[in-house]
C-alpha cells in the first residue's frame, strides 16, 4: 500500500488500530496471525489493518530494542546543545554519522538539540561530549545529564 499523498491526512485511528499498535510495540516480530489471535479479530484482518497502518506511515518500521548494558555501552548521558540557528540543518546531518548518538530531537525552549549519547564507558562519553560534540561548528553551548538508569515503560 503507497503513501497517503502529500496534503492527505491518514485514516483516524480506532480502538483496534491501537491495540495493533501496542501489540506490535510489545513485540514487532509478532505474526500476523498471534495479533489477529491478541486483538480478537481475524488474521485477515489483521493484515489488512497492518498494511493500511503502514501505508499510512502510523507503523514506520520493525526494529528490535537493544539492551545498552547487555551491548556494552554502560554510560548514558542526555545532552542538550544551543546551536547558531543558521547551522541546524547541517549540524543535524554531521548528528547522524556518530554512532554513540542514538536519538536526536530538535525542541524549543532554553536548548535547540537534546541527544541521547551512549557510551563504553565514562571515558569514551567525555570523548564524544568533548572532543566530538563541543568541536562542531555551530554548537553554541552543551549541558550533559548523565543516565543512572534506564527505566522501559512499554
């Protein structure tokens, strides 16, 4: 199923669209037939409900959660940055190529960039903080907070 095309707004989701969703949030590698069998509707359905879902851009993609700890990156840190507001755009590209940053989030407010930066080690995240992040050109200024513990709400 395409797209909705540009300007079109995707179907209002139901009640049986979102418990597809928190199915498939709980576990993306689930069949199509044990969502039918969770959601109580027939596998046919189901499918017809996934594609529309995915069509529409609800479900973007099926990717499994890493756990950071059991991966060896053991230090987590949020880091906030004020950025010059002509470099956002190529500053969220040179983002994109460092691999210890795992989201990227463009907000308003006292910061332009909350990262969140996983690391080996307390070594290696003031090696990204300092030597990667504070060099850029564009960045302004960091705060970094750093993670005690991972809390997963789904």
């Amino acid at each position: 199923m395409a797209a909705p095309e540009a300007g079109t707004e995707p179907a209002p989701l139901d009640d049986i669209d979102r418990r597809i969703i928190a199915e498939l949030t709980r576990d993306g590698r689930m069949s199509v037939t044990q969502v039918a069998e969770n959601v109580h509707i027939s596998r046919a359905h189901a499918y017809t409900r996934i594609a529309r879902l995915t069509g529409d851009g609800v479900l973007t993609k099926f990717t499994a959660l890493v756990d950071p700890i059991k991966a060896g990156l053991r230090s987590s840190a949020y880091v906030t940055l004020k950025v010059s507001q002509h470099s956002w755009r190529e500053l969220r590209e040179q983002l994109r190529t460092i691999p210890e940053v795992h989201h990227i989030a463009l907000v308003g407010g006292d910061f332009d960039v909350i990262l969140l930066v996983r690391a080996v080690d307390n070594i290696d995240l003031r090696r990204v903080i300092f030597d990667q992040l504070q060099s850029m050109p564009g960045v302004l200024d960091t705060q970094t907070f750093l993670v005690f513990e991972d809390v997963d709400t789904r």
